[in-house]
C-alpha cells in the first residue's frame, strides 16, 4: 500500500456499512479519503474511531449520488482542495424491499427510478469524473465497484427485483469500462467485489434476512486493501466473497 501513501481516495456512500468501513480503511493506510454521502454527519464521526494520528485523512462532503448536479459540483471541489482523485470507491447503493415490479403502487416509477439513479447511474457518473481527474494528470488509478453477488445470479427474493437488475448492469459496466480503458491504453484499473450477504443497516432492517451467515463491512474493506495492494501489472478483475455457510 505505500504506492497510495498521501494519494487521494474517494468513497461514495461513506456514512454506514461497507463504506464506512472502507473510508475508515483507507485513512488508517495512509490516503487522503474523502467521504461523499447524504448524511455527512455521521462521515464526520468517523474520525473519532480512527487512531488520532489518521483522523486528519478522512474528509467528509455532503454529496447525493443519485443527482448529476452533486456529482459535478463535488468531484469540481474535490479536484480543487485536493488536486484530483487516484482511488474511487463506488459504494453508494440502495434498496427498495417492498415493491414488485409487477405490482402497481402509489409511488409509481420513482422507487425503479431511485435503484437505477444511484446503483447504475450514479457509479457510472462518479467513474467518468474520477477516470477524467486519472487521465488528466496520467495517474495510474484504480476504480473499484462494490457489487454484490445479485449481480451474477438473480437470487430468489423477489421483493429485491430491481436492485438484482442494477448490479447485472455494475458487472456489464466493469467490463465496459476495462475495454474502453484498454482502447485508452490507460493503466487505470477498474474491479468489481461481489460480497454475499454483509451485515449492515440494510440488512438490519430486513427481519426474514436476518438468520443469514454474513460479513462483517471490515471484511469488504480489507478485500479493498487487497485489491489495491496489488501490483502495477496485476489487475483483481472480480472478486467474490461469501460467508461460509451461505445458501446462495
């Protein structure tokens, strides 16, 4: 990890669960992180479960993935104050359990809306701001898509149906962006890690989920660390991790 010593790392999503975890990762490794999230608050209080002598690296900017307008004017001030971004972490995601999709409801289309606007769209508009800032300053970055294994196979929860259908596209999209990086002949690397079931506030809030072997958050931020401990020429493609014992 000395490669990324001082260098800048952005995490969408950094207020709980996985990207909390992660943020809290990476300013303890020495990055310079950034802390994007709606509840930006609770980004702040994470210094105070960092060793005092990191706290100073986790920096936290109030940013909704979901709208173009945030990502634009946040990455714009993060290149600003910090000079540009090495590392993305795109973490941010949401779920929406109580709606089918063949069920009509009083919310209409917003609920499909709100799982593609930050699951799809908003990973896919960080990934261009970052990617820019990378080849800007030919900066040999990485970009890591924090999937899931609904990505790969749609599981049997019926009440998740879309949010399966916005990580089937992050996994489309970690191969879309290797090509086009390798067309750039860029050396910026781009992985998706798709855990299993993690115990976060999601799942917390989930009562027939809640029997389920899980992770822990800090085990997605060390496979973080791993896949960008690596060296120059080797690149973590996807990464899939499970808790032992899981069904699915």
């Amino acid at each position: 990890m000395e490669r990324w010593n001082g260098r800048v790392a952005v995490v969408t999503g950094a207020s709980s669960g996985i990207g909390a975890a992660i943020a809290k990762e990476l300013a303890q490794a020495g990055l310079v992180t950034v802390g994007l999230a709606r509840r930006v608050e609770r980004v702040d209080a994470l210094r105070d479960q960092i060793p005092k002598q990191f706290s100073a690296n986790l920096h936290a900017i109030k940013c909704d993935v979901s709208k173009e307008e945030d990502i634009g004017r946040v990455f714009q001030e993060i290149v600003a104050k910090f000079g540009g971004i090495d590392v993305l972490i795109n973490n941010a995601g949401i779920v929406r359990e109580s709606m089918r999709l063949l069920s009509e409801d009083s919310e209409g289309a917003q609920p499909l809306r709100d799982i593609l606007d930050t699951n799809v769209l908003g990973l896919t508009l960080c990934s261009r701001k970052a990617c820019k800032s990378m080849r800007d300053r030919s900066v040999d970055g990485h970009i890591i898509h924090i999937n899931s294994i609904a990505g790969h196979r749609v599981l049997n929860f019926p009440h998740m149906n879309m949010y399966s259908a916005s990580k089937f596209a992050v996994t489309a999209l970690t191969e879309t962006m290797r090509n086009e990086l390798r067309e750039m002949k860029s050396k910026v690397k781009v992985t998706s890690i798709s855990p299993g079931v993690v115990k976060t506030e999601i799942i917390d809030a989930m009562d027939n989920h809640k029997d389920f072997p899980m992770l822990e958050p800090k085990d997605i931020a060390d496979a973080v660390l791993y896949v960008l401990a690596t060296p120059a020429h080797v690149q973590v493609h996807e990464l899939t991790i499970k808790p032992v014992g899981e069904d699915f």
